[in-house]
C-alpha cells in the first residue's frame, strides 16, 4: 500500500477502529480520491511575473510607514519623527551591533503625542497626595518616621505654630508624612512609629526666612490653563516578541508561557568600552552608560596609590586648566547624539551644571553634567524646586566623550484645562513662605529677608501617590519660577534656587509633607 | 539563509528577503487555491492578491500561533472567499466546487473520465466536508493545519474527514461499478 494512503487510513482507524472491516475499500476510496486530484502545472510566466511585482512591492513597503502625530505642544508638532524616530532608530541600531544578525527597520516604537481631555479630567488637585507615605519616607530616608502630619491645611498650621511659638518652646509640628490629623502637641524628628512625639530640637540659630518679590507678575490672560499628565506607557512590542519567541533558548520553552511582554532591554557593544543601553519599555524611556567594567575613572585607576599617580601621567588630578568650556562640553554631547540619531528638536538649549563649582576648586569632577530641558507650549519644564527636567548627559572631560545620556524619553500626555489661580495676592503670600514646597524650622522672631527675581510661568512636574498601582501618576502643572537673586550670609542651603508657586487652583494648598527637620540640615 | 531567518527578517523589516518564502510557497499556495476555484487565471489572480498581502501584513504575523503556511494559507483562503463574494454575489461564498474544471488540466480522456466522476462524489459534499477531504488527501495537510487553516478544532476536522470518508465508503459500491464501466 503507498504510504501515503496508508498514513491517511491509519488516522482514520485511529478515530475509529470498526473501519478496519473495510480495508479493501478504505484503501480504493482514498486511493480513486488521490487519483482526482488535478495535476496543475504553474505557468513559469505569471510566477515570474508576480515575483518581479513583489520586489517592487518590497520596496514600497520599506519606504511607506509614517508615524501619526497629534498634539498641542508647539514644537512637537512639528516633529512628527523626532523623537520617536530617533529613539526607533536607536533601537535599530542597538540590535544590529548586537546581534549582527538581524537588519531591522525602524518600527514605531516610542512615540510622542499629546491628546486633549475635556477639563479637569484627571484629579483635584487639592487631594493628591504629592508625596511618598510615612513608611516609603521612612524606609527610602533612614530616618525616624515620626508623627503624622494632616494634609490639605497643613501650611496653615505650620504658619501658626510658626508665627506663636517661641523659641525653644514646643510647637505643633508635623516633622513625617502622611496619616492622620496630629492630634496633640509635640514634635516628632527621628523617632520611628506614627505618632509619636518628641522634644523639637533647637533652631541652631537659624532665623525664619521671608521671600520678598518686589516687582510685578506677569500677567495671565486666560482663567484655565493645560495641565499635562504623563500617558500610562504602553508599547507595541509584537514584532520584537515574535523574533524572541522564533529563537530556540534550549533551557525553557519560551513558548510556554502566556502573554509575555517586554518589560526592558539591556544591550551592550562589543567593543570593551562600548556603551550599554537601557531601554523601559513600560516607562517609555532609553538610558545608555559607558560600560562600567571598562570604563574606570583615570583616578581610581591607582587607587589612591600616591606614586601610582605620580607615575602615570594621565591619571594626575584635573585642574580647573583641564575643565573645558561649556561650548566645548556641549559640542561632545551634541556630536555624540548626532552620531546617533537622537534629536533635540523639542528641547531647550542645553545648559552646563556647573553647581560645583561653587562647594570645590580643588577637586574637579572626571564628569560633569549637562541638561537638555523640556519645552512644553514653549515654556520650560521644571521639577519641583524649578530646576530644568530634560534628557540628561555625563560627559568625561578627561576622556572627551559621552559617559551616560538618561531620560531620554517619549513626550506622550494627555492634557486638560484647569482654573488658575490669577490673584496676585494669593501668588505672592505663598511665595513669600518660601513657596509650595518650602519647609521653614527657623527662628520665628528671627526673620531674614531673600529677595526673589522676576518669575518666568514654566510648567512643574508633581507626582501623585494617592493611586493604587505602582508608579505614581505623573503632572505637569504650570507654575510660577522665582529665582533666588539675593540671599542673607545666614542661608546655607544654598541647594535653593527658586521659589516655586504653582498656579492650579486647589494644588497651592495642598503642598509635599513636610521633610524630617534632620535631613533639612 | 534559511525558511526561518528570511521568517525574521520579513517580521524585523527586512522585506527584501519576502522574495524567497515566495519562492518556496507560491507552489503550494496556488495549488490550495487552484483547489478551490478550478479556474487557472482566478487562481492566479488570488494567488497573487495572497502573496502581496502576505508582504504588507508580514510584520504581523505570529509564530506561536501558526508556522508561516498555515499563515499564508489562512490569508489565500480568505481571499478566495473574498473573490466570490465580490464576484458571485448569489453564490455561496464557500461552494466554489461549480466554477469551470478540467480546461486546463493536461490529462487524457479516460483519465479525465475518471477525475470527472470522482470529482461528481466530492462535488455532493458539503464544502467544508469537501474543503477537509482536499486539503487532508490532496493537499497532504495535517490535521492540525487543517484545524489552524479552517479555524475549526483539530478534533472536529477529524471527526468530519472520518464521517465524510465513511459516507463516501458507503457510495462506494456506486463508485466502482462507475470505475468498472469507465476502464472496460
């Protein structure tokens, strides 16, 4: 019997074996059916034909694909393939270096958009919780949880107990996080456990700051103002899983499991100092170091060996001399994300961090910093102390060359109208204390004068903890930036630059929980 | 390069290498579809709308859930359904068992005879009887090809081949005697 009709009635007594008694006949049928089955010849043209038409349309089909883009924001408007694109072809290029193997095309991977909401879509503001609880405070500090403080009137109290107390008195003063009302006097600092109370500790000398703006606000025509909360990052990872799941990985069967996704991506370069990239899929970003088993500070090199030092001439401590010119720092940076098509079209122009200078001239960092800040509607984006947020780069001035980008991420927001605080009054109190975020634990008797510059309107990122999932939502609210411009001798936490105030209404009273007083100082 | 790398590098983007899965496939893929219509140039003319859809929609395709012909199959069987729907519209979609046979099928006359009157007995069935019988016995699918090309189970797929080749058996006798006059 041919085998081929052997296998076909041998499934067929498999489901049934009664059919055994009809062997004979089985065996004719399946043969007469075999029989009929029309002998097709191909015509060689039309094969040859269509096959020319296909590679046309290859063609075609790698040229087409155009992202979609909708927003608000004024620039990313006009980049429909920045980022995303940038980010896509990084992606690329990270697979082909490390695989060799696989020629990808750039997919869609990361991109940026902003989708109107209708107004106030998200959350009142004067109920989120714009800090991390007690414990998460607790655990990520090391220091003493404390009392818990109460919330939305919170800077009220603080003010009265300020403006009452004498010194060395014991005020009302919710030094931890979260929880309930404080309920009796005291002051926590330290101690561990909600609730509990300790003796408040001396001021130090430090007098009670007042921040003194003397010119006028800039006006604010419109009564609602857009609020940009950060899209809940989700990423069409179909392509890469189907190349993983082709791949045999011998040890599992990756096929086995349900609904996997991608989660992260580490690849690195071959070369010995080459970079590793990291790439987020759930939180929409790419960050890329030199890799750290080869790449070794010149200073660490001799670990503190004196004569090591002395020996080697490129590893001698930096001077000032060897510092480069911001121009300079920004060229490598600039060169490097040239090299590697990632654009800046929808960022500010980038900014040296040259803070250290202010604490040390003796020892000049390996790295220093540079920022590449975000616009949104053409106004700056700004954390909550109204420093610039933006994608992020290390550059070594001794080596010359990029030692980490971060941050590089998708601008993807859903936006909505809010009511704004347009009273003048109201701005300028709240500035007055310091602003939204500002903790004062001085003397109240003793009050010193900061005066601030004028405030440019920028939009400040605020979290929102209140949210049962793992991250916290993500806000860009705008808000007022004043600039330290002048500071009494007595301030030493010069980390201050600005005095923020946002302008949602609700937001102003509802500030970040006060930070132990300890780990103010 | 093998079948599985061009697979890869089709779904990673690299479309050029579509042109060697169309070389292995556009073989069997007509024949399915020649199957199904009987009629070379609408086999063609779907063949054709098969492959250039495969090529668009490559990056889509899954490899956990179906190998590449199943894939190519479940596409050239839903334009054939397509076709006839656009084309026959008082037809049934799936019974397009009547359109033109043998025209250019090179055999000779008792043969043809022959393949006439088997095809008389296949041309009885219901479609989706006929579509398993074709596909297990002529096509040489396996049950779970069948069952992923049909988007039927592979248990029913059997139980509807068993039971199709049981009533057929029981024609049987009709179709020998046919068999004996036509070779004598």
């Amino acid at each position: 019997m041919d085998k081929e009709i052997q296998k076909i009635i041998e499934d067929l007594y498999d489901m049934d074996p009664s059919l055994k008694k009809y062997e004979k006949e089985m065996e004719q049928l399946i043969k007469r059916l075999i029989e009929a089955k029309p002998d097709i010849k191909l015509n060689a043209e039309f094969v040859e034909n269509l096959k020319r038409q296909l590679i046309q349309r290859t063609k075609d089909v790698s040229e087409a694909d155009i992202p979609k883009f909708s927003g608000q924001f004024a620039v990313l408007r006009k980049l429909v393939y920045g980022l995303s694109g940038a980010l896509a072809m990084a992606l690329v290029i990270m697979v082909l270096i490390s695989s060799n193997l696989i020629p990808i095309k750039s997919h869609k991977v990361f991109e940026n958009y902003v989708t109107q909401k209708g107004d106030n879509a998200f959350v009142d503001f004067g109920n989120i919780q714009t800090s991390q609880d007690g414990q998460a405070l607790y655990n990520n500090s090391g220091v003493g949880g404390g009392a818990p403080a109460s919330e939305a009137n919170y800077m009220a109290k603080t003010e009265e107990a300020t403006v009452s107390a004498p010194m060395g008195d014991v005020a009302v003063r919710s030094m931890a996080v979260s929880g309930d009302t404080v309920s009796s006097p005291g002051v926590s600092e330290g101690s561990s456990g909600s609730g509990a109370i300790a003796p408040m500790p001396p001021y130090y000398g430090d007098p009670t700051y007042k921040y003194v703006y003397k010119g006028t606000l800039p006006e604010i025509t419109e009564d609602k103002m857009n609020v940009y909360k950060y899209s809940t990052y989700t990423t069409d990872d179909s392509s890469l899983m189907n190349v993983l799941a082709s791949f045999d990985f011998n040890l599992l069967n990756l096929k086995s499991f349900e609904g996997l996704k991608l989660d992260y991506i580490n690849l690195s370069e071959k070369a010995d100092d080459g970079y590793a990239i990291t790439i987020d899929f759930n939180g929409g970003t790419i960050s890329m170091n030199k890799r750290m088993e080869y790449w070794v500070l010149a200073t660490e090199k001799c670990a503190g060996d004196a004569k090591c030092i002395s020996n080697a001439g490129d590893v001698k401590p930096l001077t000032l001399a060897d510092v480069p010119s911001d121009e300079e720092i920004i060229k490598i940076s600039d060169s490097f994300f040239e090299k590697h098509g990632i654009k800046t079209d929808i960022y500010g122009k980038p900014v040296v961090n040259n803070e250290w200078k202010k604490y040390s001239q003796d020892f000049i960092p390996d790295t220093l910093s540079i920022i590449y800040p975000l616009m949104m509607d053409g106004k700056n984006a700004v954390d909550e102390n109204g420093n610039p947020v933006g994608i992020g780069v290390n550059v070594n001035i001794r080596e010359k060359e990029v030692a980490s980008v971060w941050e590089l991420r998708a601008q993807r927001y859903d936006s909505s109208l809010y009511e704004v605080e347009k009273s003048n009054e109201a701005i300028l109190k709240l500035a007055e204390n310091g602003g939204w975020n500002s903790f004062q634990y001085g003397d109240p008797n003793n009050i010193a004068e900061v005066e601030l510059g004028e405030p440019t309107l920028s939009y400040m990122k605020i979290y929102d903890y209140s949210g049962n999932s793992f991250r916290a939502d993500e806000y860009f609210v705008p808000a007022y930036i004043f600039p330290i411009v002048k500071r009494p001798d007595s301030m030493v936490d010069t980390w201050k630059q600005n005095v923020v105030v946002p302008i949602v209404k609700g937001l102003e009273n509802n500030p970040p929980q006060a930070v132990p007083y300890g780990m103010m100082r | 390069m093998s079948e599985q790398t061009a697979i890869i590098q089709c779904i990673s983007g690299n479309v050029s290498e579509f042109a060697k899965l169309y070389e292995a496939y556009v073989q069997p893929v007509y024949r399915f579809i020649y199957y199904k219509t009987h009629h070379r140039e609408t086999a063609e003319d779907i063949t054709s709308a098969t492959f250039m859809k495969a090529l668009e929609k490559i990056q889509t395709f899954n490899p956990n859930k179906a190998s590449f012909k199943t894939w190519l199959y479940q596409i050239a069987r839903n334009n054939v359904i397509d076709h006839y729907r656009s084309h026959k519209e008082s037809m049934d979609i799936e019974d397009v068992w009547d359109i033109n046979t043998g025209e250019n099928i090179e055999t000779d006359t008792d043969t043809k005879m022959k393949l006439d009157s088997v095809r008389e007995y296949l041309k009885k069935l219901k479609p989706e009887q006929r579509e398993i019988v074709v596909l297990r016995v002529w096509d040489g699918r396996s049950f779970q090809e069948i069952a992923e090309i049909t988007g039927k189970t592979e248990a029913s797929c059997k139980m509807m081949f068993k039971r199709t080749v049981d009533k057929l058996r029981g024609d049987m006798a009709v179709l020998a005697l046919l068999i004996y006059f036509i070779n004598n």
